[in-house]
C-alpha cells in the first residue's frame, strides 16, 4: 500500500518541524539554538495556530530541556525535544539519564561545530559528543531523509524491545536551511504509522507502582548497564522491521547503509550526512575518468552497523574514510575508527585512509571527492604519509 502523499519545498528544519508535529507529542521542551531555532519556532507556531495540542514547554536553557523530557517521558508520554551543537552538551548529564533509565525520547540534533573558536556551522562534533551516551543515531542525507528518520525515531524508540532514546540527525545551515523538494505523508497516515504510545511501565500507572532514579551500586549496575547493551544490540533487529513497514507505505527503502556504485568497486569512499549527495556526483565522475570507486553512505550511526560495513568493503582494494569531526589524540576520526574496527573484526584486510573536511562548515565539493577518490588506490598501497589527512585546509 502506498500512503496519500504531497510533494511540498521545506527546509529540513520545516521538515523536522512538520514530522515533530504529525507525530502527536504529548510535551516538547524547546530552547533556541542556531541553526536548531527555526525548527522550534515552527513548531512553537504550530502550537499557537492550534495545529498542535503538544505541551509546549520553553525552558530556559538545553540542560532544562532534556530534563523535562526526561521527566515527562517517565510518566509514560510522548516526549521530543531539538538541539543543537553547545546546546546538546549542555545536555551530556541527562543523555545518559535518558538512556540509562530506558525513556524512548526522540530529539532532532540540527548538527555544528562545537567551540573554541565560536563557530555557528556544520559539522558532526557535537554528535560524535555523544556518540557512546547509549542512543540510537541516524544521520540525514537531505530534508526528505531527515523527515523520514524523525517519523520512523518514534516507532524504533517506543518499541517495546527497544525502549532507548533515538537522535536524528541533520546538517546544520546545509539540510536545515536549504529548501528542497520532499514527499511528506497525511496527518491521518501519519497518525496510524506512529501509533499512540501506551507504555507497560510508567510513574503514571499507580497499579504497578514504580522508581525511577534509584541508586545501584556495585553488586548490580553492571546488570543494568549490561541490559542496556543488549537492548542496543537487539535495536536493529526492529529498526529493520519498522524501516519495512515505512517502505510498503510510502515507497522509501532505508537500511543502515546506503551503497552507491558498490558492486563493482575497486575502492569505495565511506560518509556521513550530506556530504553523501556530493560524493555520489563525485563517484559519477569518477566512473566516466574510468576509476572504479564507489560510495557508501553509514545511515544508522549508532548503533554501528559492524557486519554490514564489512561485508561492503571487505572486496575493495582500498577504503578512504571521511569525516566531519575530530577525534582529538585519537589515531583516526570517529568514522574511520569505527569502519576499521569492523574490517578488523571481520578479519578483512582492506588497507584504508582517513580524511576529514567540512569542520566548521567549510564546504566540500565535487573535485574534492574526486581527489580523494581518483588517488586512493595509489595513496592505499604507497601505505600512510599521515595518521590523518586534511580535504580543503589552507595550508
């Protein structure tokens, strides 16, 4: 069956505003941080025309607002919340308050740079912050991507198998304030997808009285924390399922891996975000100069999809990995680290480079990719002039 549909121009913020609002939270707490803010005050418009009858709670700073969320998500409603860079570390306490006490929250990260030096613009440090606080994290290619993964984040997270926050995410000022064409769903298809969240356990229901919060110290937190593992690793068994279930209704497919041009590649550059867009008109040119790189977008970040990255790469002659952020005094970025881990693990052999582009929302172009892929296979088995290579620094 494929849902009634309409092709509207939004912003990946008027996206993930729109997707927020079809998806009948019960209490969104709000605070403005750029490039985030116009999301929220579409959604805060929404509320005050009455297309919204969400509990809209400004408060007066991010710590506040995951805490309000986290709060509201125990009583057993629908809890949502959107962020933003500085405004998300803020929040790193009650990251993995939320995941720890298993609370099925969804929030909207509009991605940028984490100071010093201030800088309002894209790239993926503020995620990569909160890469290990125990939420699920799927990263967008464009708005149409960032709409879907906030409509599917309600479902994987209140899964009743699941129950862990999730963290979409979308570039900042490059999906979120560019307007593209995308296919957005009928409220009433939306509706029946996302469903109503009835929780078993909640600080609401006074038949099965309940904590949150307790202490537990060593003779059980490894018990706890052990769960919540396996309830990670369980994830995304019905990520999958629901991903399904979105791609009979509206036509879209999504998995943990977006491979372009990989059959037959001899090399394959693996991305994050928006950069995947760019890098798929780069493999295209690659291809006509007669180099046989492919591409390979990592969708669902967290939790990482190990095997599935392996078994992509594992025929390639060389792997360039690129990322958007750094990892300070580590040998290689987040992204790199993880895609060599897998090949490690998977004992595949595959000699692989690390480049990182885009900090603070310098641009990456076509010839840029092209320049990382058309050398590859040379700059792969002359082995490594540097831990990590620089795409578009001035030097």
């Amino acid at each position: 069956m494929t849902a009634q549909s309409e092709r509207v121009a939004l912003t990946g913020n008027e996206a993930g505003a729109l997707a927020m609002r079809q998806s009948r939270p019960d209490v969104v707490a709000g605070y403005p941080i750029t490039p985030q803010t116009e999301l929220m005050q579409q959604f805060a418009q929404y509320v005050a025309d009455g297309a919204s009858d969400t509990e809209l709670i400004l408060v007066e700073s991010e710590h506040s607002a995951m805490s309000a969320v986290v709060g509201a998500a125990a009583t057993g409603v629908r809890a949502m919340t959107a962020t933003s860079a500085n405004g998300l570390a803020f929040m790193w306490e009650m990251l993995f308050i939320a995941a720890g006490y298993r609370l099925p929250i969804v929030m909207q990260l509009v991605s940028r740079s984490l100071g010093g030096p201030l800088n309002i613009h894209c790239d993926h440090s503020d995620a990569m912050g909160a890469r290990e606080t125990g939420w699920l994290q799927f990263f967008a290619e464009n708005a149409q991507e960032a709409y879907d993964n906030a409509l599917m984040a309600v479902r994987i997270a209140e899964h009743p198998e699941v129950l862990l926050p999730v963290m979409t995410v979308q570039d900042g000022f490059i999906t979120s304030h560019t307007t593209q064409v995308l296919e957005t769903l009928d409220d009433e298809t939306v509706s029946a997808f996302v469903g109503t969240y009835r929780p078993t356990d909640s600080l609401s229901n006074l038949a099965k009285p309940m904590t949150y919060g307790a202490i537990v110290l060593p003779d059980y937190y490894m018990e706890v924390k052990r769960q919540q593992v396996e309830a990670m690793d369980e994830a995304p068994r019905i990520v999958a399922l629901i991903e399904e279930e979105y791609a009979d209704l509206t036509g879209r497919r999504y998995e943990s891996l977006d491979p372009y041009r990989m059959d037959d590649a001899e090399s394959a550059i693996v991305v994050l975000g928006s950069a995947a867009g760019t890098g798929k008109d780069a493999v295209d040119l690659l291809r006509e100069q007669g180099h046989a790189v492919g591409l390979l977008k990592v969708r669902r970040f967290r939790p990482f999809p190990a095997e599935e990255v392996a078994q992509a790469l594992s025929h390639c002659s060389a792997v360039g990995v690129l990322d958007r952020s750094l990892a300070l005094g580590a040998p290689w970025g987040p992204l790199a680290s993880d895609v060599a881990s897998s090949l490690m693990r998977a004992r595949a052999n595959v000699p692989m480079l690390n480049y990182v582009y885009g900090l603070g929302g310098r641009d990456i172009t076509v010839s840029d990719i092209v320049g990382v892929g058309s050398g590859l296979m040379q700059d792969a088995s002359d082995g490594p002039k540097a831990a990590v290579r620089y795409v578009g620094v001035h030097e």
